[in-house]
C-alpha cells in the first residue's frame, strides 16, 4: 500500500515556538497571550484560541502546557472524526461542492480511487458546466483512472446533467456517482439557485438523494475557509468536509476552527496531487503533526 508522511507546519514548528513563550516570560499570564497570538498566527480563530487557553494549567512547564493544549485540541477534533460509509443503496449521490481552485475535481478522483478499493463500481459526473476546462478534467481523471463519465455540454444545465447521469448510471451496474458541481462564489444567488435545482430534480429520481454533500477546501486559504463553510452550508446541507493542501505550507489551525464552528464530519486529508494522496482523516495523527518537534518532509511512497 502506498503511503506518504507529511508535514503541516513546515512555516513554523508549534512545539518549539510554544517552548519559546514558557521559557522567555517571566508572567504566566503574558505566556498566555502570547499562546493566544501564536495560534490565531496558526490559523486558529479568535474564539477558538481562546477556548484553547481558557482552561491551560498554571504552570510554566511546557510539556504541561503542550499536553492540555493538546487534549483540547481533541476534544474539539475528536467529535468530527467520521469514517466515509455510504448507505448500501441501488445508486449513491454524492455532490462534491467547492470554490474553484481549491481541489474538487482532484478530491473527485480521490475519492474514485478510495471507493474503487473498497470494490464500489464508480461514476464520475461532469457538472460544473460553467466551465469547459472543468469538463475536460474529470474527463482526463476519468481516462486515467478507468472510470466512467458522464458530462454534458458546456453552459448546459448541471441538474438535468446529474438527472440524465442516473438513468446512465443504471444499465451501467454502477454504485456511486461522484458529482462535480460548480464554485462561483462570486454569484451566490446563482450558486443556491443551481443546488436546490440540483437537489429537487435529483429527487425525482431518488428521493432520499445526495446520500452526501461533501465540501471540499482549500487549507491554504487560511480563515477563508471559515466564510466558505458558512456560504456553502447555508446554501445547502453539508453532511463533511475534505480539506485539500495540507502537504504545503497550510498550518492546520483553520481545521481546529473549522471543527470547533460548525462541527461536521471531516472525512479526508488532501495531501497532494495524485489520486491516492488522501488521508483518511484522525484527530491524533493530525494533533501529534501540529506539534511535531522535528517537522518532516513528504516521503514517496515506498
Ligand atoms: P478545482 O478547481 O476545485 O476543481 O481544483 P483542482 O482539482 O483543479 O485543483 C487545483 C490545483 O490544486 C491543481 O493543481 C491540483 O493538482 C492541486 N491540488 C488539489 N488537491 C491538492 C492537494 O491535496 N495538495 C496539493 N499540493 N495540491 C492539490
């Protein structure tokens, strides 16, 4: 099985910077501040940084620090560590949404390469019609994985696309469908109009459908991921999340706010641009990474 090591806090090491603060200040409560700055620098926000340092030990002892700050950050990150399951259904619909840019038609592939393993026949569906590069990339996904695809034209409309994919779908035997759908944030009421659409008209076909709606996120993008939750789930119903580039110079403290705020499932870790570079996600794994003493650089797969 291939596998890789990451690293998420290759700008700065927390464990070292946390030693810092306890080791220059005199004042516990100027430690505590400085905490406070260190992880909103981390992309913690203002309320969850707070939260993390409310209840820290008085003690000048970093490993006593870093030990509660580390149960905290579980106890926020645990409560959204969900295993992906579909429902054992006919035809499973998953809406994989987004902004451009930020992995979706990556993740799609990802997530073809996931399921396939666990012997689901997948399809792949070609929505965002607003552009045409988008089209053709989960096309070359689709070749290069050896997965079908539906797509339809250009500017067509992405509901009656993903309505005519489950009749295609069907004589084909398939389990899944991975549904690409568009990102314009920037014209949100056409956005909202677009997923309800997608959603009644999905419905008329199976009504308990999309089995999921997954938001996929860019972990560079730092607090902009907070606002793009907030969009994306008052749009429509998000059931997890997949948070993408966490192999480069992402901090990780966007997923702590991401969890303590909205507390959906985090499904997966992108960890690069291959199809198998998805990590299934763990708050221990992802916590003992935050706080490596050496940080590390990606390994290839052995
Ligand atoms: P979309 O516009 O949201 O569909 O985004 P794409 O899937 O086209 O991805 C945009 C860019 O990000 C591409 O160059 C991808 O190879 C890259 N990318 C996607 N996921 C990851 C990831 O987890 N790590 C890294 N390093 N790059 C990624």
């Amino acid at each position: 099985m291939i596998s890789c090591l990451i690293v998420w806090n290759k700008a700065t090491n927390l464990f070292k910077n946390v030693r810092n603060i306890f080791e220059k200040n005199e004042e516990f409560v100027f430690c505590v501040k400085e905490l406070e700055a260190l992880l909103i620098s981390q992309d913690v926000n203002i309320k969850t940084a707070q939260q993390l340092v409310k209840n820290l030990p008085k003690s000048k002892d970093p490993i006593v620090v870093l030990d509660h700050l580390k149960k905290e950050l579980l106890s926020i990150l645990v409560p959204c560590e969900k295993k992906f399951v579909l429902p054992d259904v006919p035809l499973a619909i998953v809406l994989v949404c987004g902004v451009n840019g930020g992995g979706k038609t990556t993740t799609l592939a990802k997530l073809s390469k996931y399921l396939t393993k666990d012997g689901k026949k997948i399809g792949l569906v070609a929505a965002d019609t607003f552009r045409a590069a988008a089209i053709d990339q989960v096309e070359v996904w689709g070749k290069w994985l050896d997965v079908p695809v539906y797509s339809g034209q250009v500017n067509g409309d992405p509901a009656s696309i993903i309505y005519q994919s489950v009749d295609w779908a069907k004589p084909l035997g398939l389990d899944v469908l991975l549904v690409d759908t568009a990102g314009r944030l920037q014209n949100k009421k056409n956005l909202m109009d677009e997923l309800a659409k997608i959603k009644r008209v999905i419905q008329k076909q199976i009504p308990e459908a999309p089995h999921e709606t997954i938001l996929v996120l860019d972990g560079t993008t730092g607090a902009n991921i907070i606002a793009q939750t907030k969009i994306f789930h008052d749009i429509t119903p998000l059931t997890g999340i997949i948070m993408t580039k966490l192999d480069g110079t992402a901090k990780g403290g966007g997923l702590v706010s991401l969890a303590s705020l909205f507390k959906l499932p985090i499904y997966f870790l992108g960890t690069g641009e291959k199809e198998t570079d998805l990590d299934v996600f763990s708050s221990q794994v992802f916590v003992e990474k935050l706080f490596a003493e050496t940080p590390f650089d990606r390994v290839e797969p052995v």
